[in-house]
C-alpha cells in the first residue's frame, strides 16, 4: 500500500506518538484516524509528503509531540503542513469550542491554501464517518460525548462544506458533503 518511506516512516511516528489513545466515546484506537486520513489523502491521488503530514495532522494538538521536535524528525515543510491542519495551538485550552470552530472557518474561508483544505477535508471526512458509523451503533444519548450539542455540530460540520467548495470534483469532498447530509437529516 505505502511504499515510500517517508510515509512509512510518518506512519510508525504517529503510531508511537498515539500510543494508548482512543476516539472519543469508544474503543477505538487513535490511530486509526490518522491512518484513514492518509488513506484518503491516497486515494485522491496526492503525493507522499501530503499523505505524510495526514498521519502527523493531530500530533500537535494531541500528543507531546513539539514542533521543534516534529521538524527534526522531518522537515520544515511537513511541519508547516501540520499546523496548517490544527487548530490555533497556542492558548487553544483557553478558547471556547465556539471560538475555535469559527476560527478554523475563518481560516478554511480566507487563508488556506488549497492543499491545506484538501488536508483538513480528509480530516474531517474521517471524522464524519466516524460519527455516521457510531450514531447508527447508538442513537441515544450519543451526542453528549461531544464538546458541543448537535445543534452546534451540525453548524460547524455545514459550514466546513461551504468553507472546502473549492476541493469539488474531488472524490473525499463529494463524499463529505453527502456523509455529514447524512448526518444530520
């Protein structure tokens, strides 16, 4: 599947770096999501150093993993890559959800450049299967293992479509649209 090392060598990093983690509300171990993304980054034909900083996306935001370090192991542009994709690190505890979502909005709508979109389309898309694939194992009271109600959700997730219209004609993006209409019908 992945022959290069690059990648290779990003998938055992983020695997380390995640080790003992699991997705919200469920058994799952974390690192299957940076997996699926590069797998949709793959899929969508984009070379290795952007299905790299997929494996990597989350390893400023959720593990102990510094920039510093993350541009030793591989280089300054993954790095950029990989910030690009998290939410805004610094005092990012301190903000409301609210404040972060509209944040990564603004920035979708009037910063990103398009490899950046398509970075957090795989994302997000990963994470909206995640949420369809769960809410058909258990519809009660599933929505309380997020930051944020249903309501909120369901406008952040829409708004993320409008933000990434400039990936259509991309596979994942079609797929997210049609996911996160499948969501919240």
């Amino acid at each position: 599947m992945f022959a290069n090392k690059l990648v290779a060598r990003a998938m055992e990093y983020a695997a380390k770096a995640h080790r003992g983690g699991y997705r919200k509300g469920g058994d799952v171990p974390y690192i299957v999501h940076p997996f699926e993304v590069a797998m949709i980054l793959k899929e969508n034909a984009f070379e290795d150093k952007i299905i790299a900083a997929g494996l990597l996306h989350d390893l400023l935001e959720d593990t102990e993993v510094t920039r510093s370090a993350l541009k030793e192991e591989f280089n300054q542009e993954i790095l950029e890559l990989v910030i690009s994709a998290s939410e805004k690190l610094p005092g990012r505890e301190e903000r409301s959800w609210d404040l972060r979502k509209k944040q990564t909005i603004n920035y979708l709508q009037k910063e990103a450049a398009f490899i950046n979109k398509a970075i957090c389309c795989a994302d997000k898309l990963s994470n909206a299967r995640s949420i369809l694939r769960d809410l058909g194992k258990e519809s009660a009271g599933f929505w309380q293992r997020f930051s944020a109600p249903k309501k909120k959700q369901q406008w952040y997730y829409e708004s993320l479509v409008v933000s990434l219209k400039e990936l259509e004609g991309l596979k994942m993006y079609g797929e997210f649209k049609e996911v996160v209409a499948e969501i919240f019908k």
